[in-house]
C-alpha cells in the first residue's frame, strides 16, 4: 500500500469512480506505483463496482496518462501510476524526491565491543555414554575446566 499515491489520489480533482478505481489501485500499489490487481474479484469487491465499469475507468485513466498499463501474457497485467498526472505542483515548486532517504541509525552496542578478555575461562562439557558395567554405578556427565 502506497500511502503517498492514496494521499495523492484524495487530493486529485478526478471523478468519482476514476477517484475510487485509482484508490483502489494505490491501496495495491508499491511505493515506485506499481501494482498489478486482477479485476475481478480484486477490484470488483474493493470498489463495489462491476468488471466493465471498472475496465472502463482503467482505460479512461490510462488515456490520460495518469496510469500505464503493460500486458504480460500468461500473467497478470501490471499498472504503474504516474504522480506528475495526479496532482501537478505548482510552476514555481522544485522537483521532488518521492523516495524517502535511508535513515542514519546510530551504531549498535555490538560496533564498539570488545572481544573477552583472554583470561576468561571456557567450560567445556564432554557427554560420555557409560559402559555397561559403569551404569549402574554412575550415570554423570563429565566436566572439565580449561
């Protein structure tokens, strides 16, 4: 789900059942715009609309350059949005990012660690089966200290 296509498809000025195909489409859709929905049941169920009404407004929105529809035989078809259709910013707006940068995290506690001290003692526990006749008398495991 692209919060960022949803928000930008609330803001557009397209009609209503454009308005909820393409919502139902970013609410598919990754952060790039790309999704690829069946129509029916997909979008049939989240719009509330039949198959043809929802062909028809794919086929309006990809008229308009605001979604690009490729056919893939065998698969299904894959619709990529293009924000700059949806809402356009003002002449005088710089370009944006739509992707978010990755974050500066703070080095772990593990970055800065120390390796043990070398006279940290190791415990080392050695599983020995008993013979036969040692069952009976014992039946402990062996530990040795380095």
């Amino acid at each position: 789900m692209s919060i960022k296509l949803m928000t930008a498809v609330w803001a557009s000025n397209l009609p209503s059942g454009k308005k909820l195909v393409a919502l139902a489409l970013a609410d598919c859709a990754d952060d790039d715009g790309r999704c690829w929905p069946s129509v029916d049941p997909h979008l049939v169920q989240k719009c509330s609309m039949c198959a043809r009404a929802i062909q028809g407004h794919l086929a309006a929105l990809v008229n308009e350059g605001i979604l690009t529809r490729t056919d893939r035989p065998g698969r299904s078809t894959l619709y990529i949005f293009d924000p700059r259709k949806i809402c356009t910013p003002a002449d005088s707006a710089p370009p944006q990012n739509m992707r978010t940068p990755p974050q500066n995290l703070h080095p772990t506690p593990a970055d800065s660690a120390q390796a043990p001290a070398k006279s940290a003692g190791i415990t080392i526990k050695k599983h020995q089966l008993p013979q036969k006749n040692q069952r009976a008398r014992s039946g402990k495991n062996v530990v040795e200290h380095i």
